[in-house]
C-alpha cells in the first residue's frame, strides 16, 4: 500500500530535524525543501501526503479537529493539551523529563507556594495529586527565571541535558513525567484512514526499532 491522501502535522522546532529524518529512512516521502522553505504547508512532488508545519503546543489542536489525520509532537505537549486523540506510536526521539526544579536547600516555606511552569495542567495535577496546595502561575518560556527573581519557589519544566538549570543555579527535586515524541492520529481518519495510517506506522516503526 502507497501512502498517499494524508495530511500529517509536524512540530516546528527542536525535534523537526531528528522527525524528518525518521520519516525519510523510513522511506515516507517528504518534501526536499522541506527545512529550508518558509512554507507552512507543503506537498510531496507526487501530491501524496500534505505536511503542515506547526508551533508544537497547536499540533494537538490541528490533529483533534481533523485538519491534519496524523501529528508528530512530544509527550510533554500531549498531555498540557490533553485532547481526544489516539497515541500509535513513541518515536523515541526527543527524549526528556518533566521535572520539578529550584534552588538547591530550600524547603517551600509559605503555605501555598508558587509554581512557575509552561505546562500549568501538568504542574497542577502533580501537585493536587500529592495533596499539595501550590499557586501556579503561567509563563510562556524562560521558566528558570522564576526562582532567581523571586516570582515562584519552584518550576515545573523539561529538561534534557540539565544545562539550562545548572547554568542558573538550579537542581531538579522530583521528576514527573518521561517524555518523547509521539505520533498521533485523530480518532476519525484512524477508522477511515486506517489502511495508509496502518502502513505510516509500519513503515515508521521499522525505524525506530531498528535504532533501540
Ligand atoms: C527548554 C526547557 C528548558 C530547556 C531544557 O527550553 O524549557 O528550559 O529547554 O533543556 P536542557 O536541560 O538541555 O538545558 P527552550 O530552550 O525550549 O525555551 P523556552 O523554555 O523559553 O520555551
Ligand atoms: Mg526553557
């Protein structure tokens, strides 16, 4: 079976490079000027598959609504959003924790301490989930700057090598989540696409295990 007639969402950003060459060894056709084209949307030569390039946290959104039958996007961004879709696959790229972090010898000393994070559904739920009362407050990135100027005590973010905490001075206290990347699919086009889904996920598959 040829893939062809999907429209796949991509994340824009840190996993675009690793993403696209999975999906090449794996034989998936991908547009050639895919990295270095402005376009949002772009075709295979052949008119086989759509890919839309977009901002990581709206992947779930273009996927959930139909727009796009397949998304690649980290766990992380999966479950902040946690849309009505169906996970088929872990890449096994991209791979990172959720963690909780902040100055190193300090205990929370208010009785609702303040949570700084770019992922308040996640942070929330860790803590409701450990009977823990805590104000979290919303920051769009650059999370480590919370504790250094008094905004939160603590952070909810990822971390992969640990450079970006330790360079500010920060040390990880729990971990939450493990995170990777993920294909998902949209619930309608896996029953009316299932055949060219089934052949994606194969295909895909063949790649990432032969690199575990
Ligand atoms: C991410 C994340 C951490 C950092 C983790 O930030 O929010 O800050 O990378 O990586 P490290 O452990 O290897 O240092 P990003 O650079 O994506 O920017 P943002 O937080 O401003 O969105
Ligand atoms: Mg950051």
């Amino acid at each position: 079976m040829t893939i062809q007639g999907i429209t796949v969402a991509l994340s824009k950003g840190r996993i675009m490079d690793s993403t696209l060459k999975i999906l090449r060894e794996a034989g998936i056709p991908v547009p050639e000027d895919i990295e270095s084209s402005r376009k949002l949307i772009l075709n295979t030569p052949n008119g086989e598959i759509d890919f839309i390039l977009a901002k990581p946290v709206d992947v779930p959104t273009y996927v959930e609504y139909g727009v796009a039958d397949l998304g690649i996007v980290g766990k992380d961004v999966l479950v902040e959003a946690d849309r009505d879709l169906y996970e088929l696959l872990d890449l096994g790229i991209g791979k990172c924790k959720m963690s909780v972090a902040g100055l190193p010898n300090t205990e929370p000393h208010t009785s609702m301490p303040r949570i700084a994070s770019k992922y308040p559904r996640i942070a929330t739920e860790y803590f409701r989930g450990r009977g823990q009362q805590v104000e979290v407050i919303f920051l769009n990135g650059s999370v480590e700057l919370a504790p250094l100027i008094g905004l939160a005590e603590r952070i909810v973010d990822v971390v992969e090598t640990g450079r970006t905490l330790k360079e500010n001075g920060l040390v990880v206290q729990e971990d939450i989540l493990d995170i990777s990347t993920r294909l998902v699919a949209n619930r309608s086009s896996f029953r009316l696409k299932s055949g060219v889904i089934d052949e994606f996920v194969r295909l895909v598959r063949g790649v990432v295990e032969q690199k575990e």
